[in-house]
C-alpha cells in the first residue's frame, strides 16, 4: 500500500474532517485534508449549541483555547401560539465552568481551530480544492474498491489507502459510492438564519447572563403552517434567530423561508429579544433530520462515511445536537482508518471497526433510543394541538375569572384538550411514544 | 401566525442576500431542465428557494440564477420531477461575514460651507486605506458621516470607489469633536479597524479619531504617514525632527492617516453612475444603552442599487435580427426625457411613478 499518494484522504474540513484527520496523522498516517472552501469552516452555517465534550481525549483542555462565543447556562424551551408563549427554563451555573457543557461559536472559527490541530498533528491541509469523484480499483478481486479522489484541480487526482467521507450533508461522495439510497426530501428539514448583531450589554440584559455565558432558547410553535421549530442563540455581540422547516410542507405552503422568519421575531415573546438587532448575515443549510432511518451504509469497500454526511445528526426535540456526532464519528473513522492500515485490509472487511465503535458509543446509541423522536416532534400534533392545547391550559390555570370559582384542573383539561382538537387516543400515543424514547 | 403591524421595518431581500459575498465559478453547478419544468404543477422550488433564486418564466418554465447560490440542496430534493435540477457542488465559494471581523469603517467628514466644501485629501485617503485594508483581509468597508442631507454626497463617492455599506448620521456637523465621536462610536462599534483622515477640509482640531478611540477603548495610531497591509498591520508615524516611529497593530484599533499616504482610487464609470442612484434606506440606531449616544439622531443607509432578477417576456420578431434589436432596443428611439412643472408634491408623485414604470422600485 505504499504506492499510494497519501494513506488517508479525506474529504471535507469540518469537524468530523478534522477530528478523523487528527486520529490519522497523530498515528504517523499520510493524512491529506481536502476542503472546498478558501478556508477549513468557510462554508460553514450554523447558528447552534456545541456540546464539546467528546474532545476530551483528542485536545485535553480543550476550552482553555476553542474559539467558542459563550457557554450556555440558561437553556429555554418555549410554545408559541399567536397571542400566548409558554417557557420552561432551565439555568446552571455550573454550567459556566469547566468542563462546561454547550456553547455556541462561530463556526467558522472553530473549525478552523480544530483544522489548526489536524495540521498540527502532521495532515496536510488543502483548500479551495473540490473533489468531483472518486477513484476505483478495476480489477475483479479488489471489488471496485475506492483507491483514491479525482479533484478540480489540474492533475487533481490523489490515491489513498482509505477515503473518509466528510463532505457534509449533500455528500456527493457517498452517494457516488452507492451508500446512499435515493434521497427524500421528508428527511430533511431546511435551517434558515439569521444574525444579528447587537452590543454585548444588551444581549446579557435581555438574555439575563452576565460575562461568557449564553442562552439557547428552542420554540416551537412559531413556524405557522410549517411544520419545524424555531431557535435563538446569543453569541458574544450577536444573537442567532432561525427556524427549521420540513422541506415537504415548506414546499407545499407557499410560504417563503424568511418570511417565517420575519413573522417569528415579530411575536411578542421574541421581538423584545431581538428588537434593534442589525442583520448580519442571512443564511441557509439542509439539516439531515430523520435519524436512524435515513443513515446511509457508514463503510464502503476503502471508503468510510462520517458527520452530516452520513446523517449523523441528532434533532431530537429536547436534544439538538450534530457537532459532536461529526466529531465522534470523524474520531472513530480515524481510528478504524489506521487500525485497518496496520492490519493490512482496508476492504469492507478491514473497516468494520468503524460500524463497532459507532454502535458501541453514543453516536448510534443515541440514534437508536430515539430513533422515533424526529418523526414525534415534526407531527402535526406536536406542532399544532399540542401547544395550542397547553398553552390553553395555563391561561385557564392562572386566569381570576371571579365571582366563579376555580375549576378544577382536571377540568380544564379535558375542555382545553376539546377545544385544541387533541384525541385523548392520539395524546396516550405520543405519551407513549414520547416515554419509550425520552423515557 | 397572525400578521402583526410590524414593529420595524422588514429587511429587504436584496439587503438580506447583501450579508453574502461569492466568489462565482464560471460554470453553473446547477442546471435546470426547462422542458421538464414546463409540466411542473407544484413549483415548489420556487417557494422553497431560501436564496430566492427560482424565477418562473411566463411560458411556463423556470428561470435560474446560480451566482448567489447557498449551496443548500434544498432545491433539488423539494423538486419533484425527477431530474429537472441537476446538482454538483460548485467550484466557486461563498464567504459568509462574520461580525468579529466584519467590517472596516472609515469616517469622513463632510464640509458643506461654500468657501471650504467637500472632504480632505486626509479623509479621502482614509476611504482609500480602508478599502485596500478590507481587500487585504476579506472585509467589506462601512463608511460613515455625521451631518444633513449633503453629505450623503461624499458616502456616494466612497460607495462608488467600493464601500459596502454607507450611514449617515443625522445630526449637525457643527457640534464639538467629543460629540461628534459620541455619534459616531455605535456605528463603528463592531468594525475591526477604524480609519479617520487627519484633518477635515476645514482644517479641524484632529481630535475626533482621539475622542472614538477614547470611547471605544481602543488603541490608536495616529497621524499615521505609512501603511503596510501585513499581518499585524504595520504603520509609520511622524515623529517630531523628521524621525519615523513604526507600529505594529494588532485587534481593533482607531488610524488616522495624513492626506500623503494614498490617493483614492478613480472609481469606475458605471460604478460612479449607480452610487448617485443609490437606495436611501432609514438607519436603525443601535440601543440607547451604549454609550453617550444622546447626541445620535436618525441617520441612513446608503446603498448601491442591486434589482433582483426578473423575468422579461422572449423578444417579438420574424428574424433573428429583429428579435435582437428588439432585445437591445439598438433601433428604437431613445426615451424622450420629461420636464415636469408642477408642485414640488405632484412633481414627486411623477418622478416615483415613472421610476416605477422603469422597474427602479421593484422591492
């Protein structure tokens, strides 16, 4: 295997990239990184929560030097209706030191720092280079096993003993490689985003934080016919505003992404957040939504899959988190890359570490416990009954209606559930539901 | 949701589709097969489109604008006729700009008085230096100016040599400079690097760069003689005796720079031409809360005019010819100009409507 240009490709400079490319090359792999853009994390949106901890191993103290924004102390879950909101949250001080838990960042700037470290560790890192297709072995015996990538550049092609695709969510790779089924538009949902900025003072007095810590606030409720949620984020002098849309209604509603957009800052649980913000940037990104039953095949003959790419992204409702998947999944491909190396046998065969460690750790442990989660909370009852029925319920519970008396609660249950149109054998159902996958 | 009176003025698309630079390939990464779209009853790209680049055409088909692509794949997978959008990644790339280093400001002080009017070589070179400051680091240039409604002329100039953004605060040029630079400090609160000229047309005290670095907490150089766009930025300074002293600066930092250090770039014909027509939009002040901003009135954004794509109906004619001379308008007589005599009001009504007619006020 040493007439190959490098030991390990890899294709894309994300985190899943970056984290594989660190695994490689610490293990003296010849680690090329591939990125598209004219830096590693430039072509990035994203408006999210971060949750770094899985770096522990790779980068020990990694927050002592990660470019984040804030880290997130107060987490708020919020149902709107037109007129109403609803919050339930959630503040931890401890949250504010380390090892910390989420925290939002630019995401330009950390992947590039995760990239400074690949190439720290010895990967060779080239940007403004596209990869347009992949490299076969023709002879019969080695079963079109993928040898290498063609990419834009002038003599562009590279061999490699094994390609790690890390080319985000449309991956052109794996779909090359026939991992992936057709794909369907009811599996993704579309990020749209804005940012905007504002001075530090304010944010920490409309968000109630003080220094580094933030707020991630998830709202559902807010996204009209759409079928999605919506989400504000505060960096350090900026704040994140967007939604999430289900690309088969957004299609079918005729109603414009940023429109949606528009209508949720207006709400009046929103727009005393947002008010006076100056847009930044306006953005948009598919976001592989459906879990466990979009997942592609992760191995191919030579070829691993990892992050957005092999749909490793958790959209769970409660949990919304796909940063440290890339980078678990990126880590375990590393991994699997240099075992397999080492073993001689980077076939389909040779690579099977990678599908154990996936299976064995969080990163499809997760998937499977919540595998019917995506599905619950994108359902029209979710969005539309359910916060209309609840919000209901807490306008009767603290509504003084005298001279009457207070009903009682179970009353105004069953009154509020009729008047939201909620089926009591659909509710069990999601409650069900809802405990076999949170529970 | 119910529709709500809006509390502040909706960004616009083009504003919106602003905060975006691309760099563009030369190839489509997407292609649209027109035929198939002609029996397309959903249209869904159209709708779903986040980047509004889907435009249907009035035979039926869609029209495609790929330069300010996203690179989402939305379109794609919401396109249900197999095949009608085909979709590689693009060989060119899109830059989003991020607040931290977002922008370059330059200030410029406009003198209106008929004896001394316009803006000092000191100013001017400011814009130039900021424009080659945001060409060396990839940021765009916001150009401010405190006075009236003359001094949108000289933002106009700066929009025109290539500033991207342009406010002017609305207040009178006439206050003190620690004024002037408390007017200024929330517009230019989030730029990296502040320049200034040295003096005004009206030979001022020099002092305003001093006071906006004061009050942004900022290192300063001042009277700077010498720029070199390295990074850290290196600067020389005057010193007295004919001495030189060299600076390295690094983080955000407030320059002012003398008339000699650049000229400013000629700008372009075309360029020139549509700053004068430029888009005034109002100027949403940042929040009472930073500063002492008392001083701050309403101001404006300048803007280059940027109409979205639109569709224009296929070109009637026999030959080839007459459709091409019916595209171009090579042999029609040219558009009579209009002299309208009427009341101010009325006079504005025409003008607006036939900027309509001329599609200048599609959004």
């Amino acid at each position: 295997m040493t007439d190959t240009d490098y030991d390990v490709v890899i294709v894309g400079a994300g985190p899943a990239g970056s984290c594989a490319a660190i695994e490689a090359a610490r293990a003296g792999l010849r680690t090329l990184l591939l990125e598209r853009g004219p830096f590693a994390g430039s072509k990035n949106m994203y408006g999210g929560v971060v949750y770094p901890r899985i770096l522990d191993d790779l980068i020990p103290e990694w927050w002592e030097e990660a470019p984040i924004q804030r880290w997130v102390t107060r987490r708020s879950t919020m149902l709107l209706t037109d007129n109403q909101s609803l919050s339930l949250d959630f503040r931890n001080d401890a949250w504010a030191a380390p090892p910390y838990n989420g925290a939002t960042a630019y995401r330009p700037e950390f992947d590039r720092w995760l990239a400074d470290h690949a190439v720290a560790a010895g990967a060779t890192l080239l940007c403004d280079t596209t990869v347009t297709g992949l490299l076969r072995d023709s002879s019969r015996r080695s079963g079109g096993r993928v040898t290498g990538v063609r990419t834009d550049r002038p003599d562009g092609d590279v061999t490699a003993s094994v390609v790690i695709a890390c080319d985000g969510v449309n991956s052109f790779v794996a779909k090359e490689a026939g991992l992936y089924g057709t794909p369907n538009a009811k599996n993704f949902t579309l990020g749209v985003k804005e940012t905007l900025s504002l001075p530090k003072q304010v944010i920490d007095e409309r968000f109630g934080v003080r220094g580094r810590e933030g707020v991630d606030i998830e709202i559902i409720g807010c996204t009209g016919g759409v079928n999605g949620g919506g989400f504000v984020y505060t960096n350090l002098e900026t704040i994140a505003v967007g939604v999430v849309l289900k690309l088969t209604k957004l299609a079918a509603q005729k109603t414009r992404p940023e429109e949606i957009i528009a209508a949720m800052k207006r709400h009046s649980a929103i727009a005393p957040l947002v008010e006076g913000g100056e847009l930044h940037e306006y953005s948009a990104h598919l976001i592989p939504e459906a879990g466990l039953s979009m997942m592609p095949e992760m191995t191919g003959n030579g070829l691993l899959v990892a992050g957005d790419a092999a749909a490793l992204c958790l959209a769970a409702g409660i949990w919304l988190e796909g940063v440290n998947f890339a980078i678990a999944s990126g880590m375990y491909a590393g991994q699997t890359a240099v075992e397999a190396i080492a073993d001689g046998d980077v076939s389909q065969r040779g690579l099977r570490g990678y599908a154990r460690r996936l299976s064995d750790t969080f990163v499809l442990r997760d998937h499977r416990k919540l595998r019917r989660a995506p599905q619950l909370v994108l359902s029209d009852r979710v969005q539309h009954l359910y916060p209309s029925m609840i919000t209901g319920i807490a306008e009767r519970m603290f509504r003084v209606d005298n001279p009457l008396a207070k009903p009682g609660l179970r009353r105004i249950f069953h009154e509020e559930r009729k008047r939201a149109g909620v089926h009591l054998r659909g509710l069990v159902r999601d409650g069900h539901d809802a405990f076999r996958s949170f529970g | 949701m119910t529709e709500r009176d809006p509390l502040w003025p909706e960004t616009s698309f083009g504003d919106r589709m602003d905060t975006v630079e691309f760099k563009v390939s030369e190839k489509p990464h997407i292609v649209v097969d027109g035929k198939v779209c002609a029996d397309c009853s959903t249209l869904a790209c159209i709708v779903a489109c986040p980047a509004d680049l889907f435009v249907p055409t009035s035979d039926g088909g869609i029209l495609f604008n790929y330069e300010q692509c996203f690179e989402c794949g939305t379109c794609y997978l919401v396109c249900n006729n197999e095949g009608a959008i085909s979709w590689s990644y693009p060989e060119g790339w899109i830059r989003r700009r991020l607040p931290e280093h977002l922008m370059i400001a330059v200030c410029i002080k406009w003198i209106g008085d008929a004896a001394v009017s316009g803006v000092s070589a000191a100013d001017e070179a400011a814009v130039e230096m900021a424009l080659r400051h945001g060409e060396s680091s990839g940021s765009s240039v916001l150009a401010v100016t405190v006075g009236g409604p003359a001094a949108d002329r000289c933002l106009r100039d700066a929009l025109a040599c290539g500033v991207k953004t342009a406010v002017r605060i609305d207040a009178s040029a006439e206050m003190d400079s620690a004024a002037v630079a408390a007017a200024l400090s929330p517009v230019v609160a989030h730029s990296t690097a502040v320049w200034c000229g040295d003096y005004s047309a009206d030979r001022g005290s020099g002092s305003v760069p001093a006071f906006l670095a004061a009050l942004l907490e900022r290192q300063q150089a001042l009277g700077v003689v010498g720029v070199e766009f390295i990074d850290p930025l290196r600067v020389t300074r005057r010193l007295d005796g004919g001495r030189r002293e060299v600076l390295r600066v690094t983080g955000p930092c407030v320059l002012s720079v003398e008339g000699s250090v650049a000229r400013l770039r000629r700008a372009s014909l075309r360029a020139a031409v549509a700053a004068q027509t430029a888009d005034v939009l109002p100027y949403g002040r940042p929040p009472a809360s930073t500063g002492s901003t008392s001083g701050v009135m309403s101001g404006v954004v300048v803007r280059p005019y940027r109409p979205r794509a639109r569709v224009l109906a296929a070109p009637a004619g026999a030959t080839a010819l007459d459709r091409l001379r019916a595209l171009t308008d090579a042999s029609a007589a040219p558009q009579p100009g209009e002299t309208v005599e009427a009341s101010p009001p009325d006079a504005a009504r025409r003008i607006i409507e036939v900027l309509d007619d001329w599609g200048y006020l599609a959004e």
